[in-house]
C-alpha cells in the first residue's frame, strides 16, 4: 500500500550551510556537529569529508570536546557516494566540507571522458542522473549530515525602462547542482560583516535561516562574535548550535528514518499495457488495420461503395466521424477490430 498512517519519521538533522569564503561556514559546522554530538549521546566518532584541507584547522576544537574524528581527503564524487556508505556504519554524524568541489569534479570528470569543454542540454541530462545517487544517498541514510557549500551569485536578466536589458544579482544560492538546494530540511547561509560598518573595524559572523521545513525558525539570524581572548564554548551550549536546536528538537531523534522510494520501479512501466505511449501505440496500429480492412471489403470509390463504408463504420462504432472514432476507448477500439477480422458485421 502507498499510504499508511501519517508518522513523524524524519529522525536524521539534514542541513546545508552555505556561504562566500570566510563566512565561518565550516567553523559553524563544526560547531552544530560538536553539539549534535553531545546532545543525541553519541559514543561513536565524528566523521569528516574534507575536500579543501578544512579539518585541519577544526580538528582542536573536537579534540577539546573530547569527540574522536575521522578524516577522509577526497574531492571525487565516487568517494562521497562510499563515503556516506562507509560513515552510516561507523559513525552517527558526517561533515561534508565542501560538496561544491565533488559537484565540480562529477561535471569535469564527464567532460573529459566525453572529450567535451562546453557542455549541451544533453549533456546535462546524462550528468545529473549519477549526481541523483548522492541525494537518494543524502535523504535516505541513517546519519546526520551537515552539507557545506560555497554560496554564489543568484542572477536574473532584467530590462529597464528604455528596454535595455541586463544581468542582475537576485540573491544568492549554493554553488552546486540546482535542485539539491532544495533538499535540506534545514539551510543556513553564513556571512562575515564588519561589526560597526566601517572597513577596518573587527567581523560578526551572521547565520541566517533560509529554510526550516518545521517553520519554527525559519527566516530568523543570529550574530556570533567570537574573541580570541574568550574561551570558546563547545557543545550543547555553544551558540551556534543553540541558534539551530529547536529544528533538532522537533526531529524524531532515535526514530526510524522514512525513505524515500526511489527503486526505480517507475521503469517497469514502459513497454507494458500500462504504458501511456503503449496504448497510444496499440490504438495507431489498430486503427490502421481497421483502415485497411474496410478498403479490402469495399476498394471502389463508387457512391454505393462510400455508403457501405459509412453503414459499417456505424454498425461498429455508432458514428461514422473519424475523429470521434480516434477519440474512442482503446477497448472499444479493439473489441470493434475484432468483429471487423471476423467479418460478424458483413
């Protein structure tokens, strides 16, 4: 059966952070997986997909919490697939730092493969089927996942008043595939300002709350004003994550995770009575032998010849327009073809 009794079975943090370079999206990351940690009483390690050496300079601070940390150095999209595999049984929750570079290397990969340096609609549509393997991957495991991505320019062509037409910045977005911008249940993008406004003067680092499908905090942001002579807070109560607990909070943590049926059964229908183009292709073939055997029955072209046809076509089908006979049940179609091979109506 499709539907079954409505249940809260979204038990895994999916979250995306984006931002420019220097926005603190991976230090933020850090910070909501320390804190994840903690809170959900892991004893299993943290693991880390590092694609730019990020970890490197993170790995104190899960060293601080006491958390164990393993490391994987990759930017091949191969990799990510195994990685989200292999971390689903060893560990509870993976960072991804940054899954714009594995989005890049998927995209070079094919071109060089194919010998290609621009790439066609066609294209495209071969690319994007093997990036799928990944978001299947990303919605359906086991394991929370902090996706982190470079963030990039929006843009839209406007046209002003004089009818000049130009390329505007609309927003901002993740510099990755577009549809899995879409995929997170919780999306933070991160950006770094100077604290009173004036070049020169220290940075706040802002987190803003692009999307929370539980609506409980979505569109709110919060500043974090780190200091070097403060001792940073980690875990449960570091800022950062307290800004994002209340979507963890509504999660059905230690639940079973619902997936998403992607078994691409869908490809069974094709060339069977089910299909849509079978049918249609079943009603062409009938309609010509029907066609075809009405000439063989009555060749002449004479008026006593066109009126037979005209009978018969309305002693099978009620009507003697072709259109309305095109338009007709596929059934009735076949069950008046059958009678017309039989000859029962001549």
């Amino acid at each position: 059966m499709i539907f079954k009794p409505a249940n809260m079975g979204s038990a895994y943090l999916k979250c995306g952070v984006q931002g420019f370079a220097g926005s603190g999206k991976s230090f933020s990351g850090t910070m909501i997986a320390i804190g994840l940690h903690q809170y959900i009483h892991s004893a299993k390690p943290i693991t880390f997909l590092d694609s730019e050496t990020g970890s490197d300079y993170l790995q104190n601070h899960f060293k601080s919490a006491g958390i164990d940390l393993m490391v994987g150095k990759t930017r091949a999209f191969v990799d990510l697939l195994e990685a989200i595999d292999e971390a689903e049984k060893t560990s509870d929750i993976l960072v991804i730092d940054s899954i714009t570079h594995f989005w890049n290397e998927l995209v070079e990969a094919y071109g060089k493969k194919r010998g290609k340096k621009r790439l066609t609609l066609k294209d495209w549509s071969e690319i994007k089927p093997e990036w799928h393997q990944f978001t299947n991957r990303y919605l359906n495991s086991r394991l929370h996942i902090l996706m982190l991505g470079r963030a990039g320019w929006d843009w839209s062509q406007e046209e002003d008043e004089e009818g000049v037409k130009e390329l505007t910045k609309t927003g901002t977005k993740m510099k990755v595939e577009t549809d899995l911008g879409y995929e997170p249940s919780l999306s933070i993008e991160m950006e770094r300002v100077h604290a009173n406004g004036k070049i020169g003067s220290s940075f706040d680092y802002r987190g803003w709350i692009l999307k929370d499908r539980f609506n409980i905090i979505n569109g709110e942001f919060q500043s974090f004003k780190p200091s070097k002579d403060d001792k940073l807070i980690l875990g449960i109560e570091n800022p950062v994550f307290k800004f994002v607990l209340p979507h963890i909070r509504a999660l059905n943590l230690g639940g079973e995770q619902s997936t998403i049926d992607s078994n691409g059964k869908t490809g069974e229908l094709f060339n069977t009575d089910r299909s849509m183009a079978e049918m249609f292709k079943k009603r062409e073939i009938a309609l010509e032998e029907i066609e075809d055997q009405i000439t063989l029955l009555y060749p002449g072209r004479d008026a006593e010849s066109n009126k037979a046809k005209i009978n018969l076509l309305k002693n099978l089908f009620g009507t003697s327009a072709w259109t309305g006979i095109k338009s007709m049940p596929l059934e009735k179609i076949l069950e008046a073809q059958k009678k017309l091979m039989e000859k029962e109506t001549v």
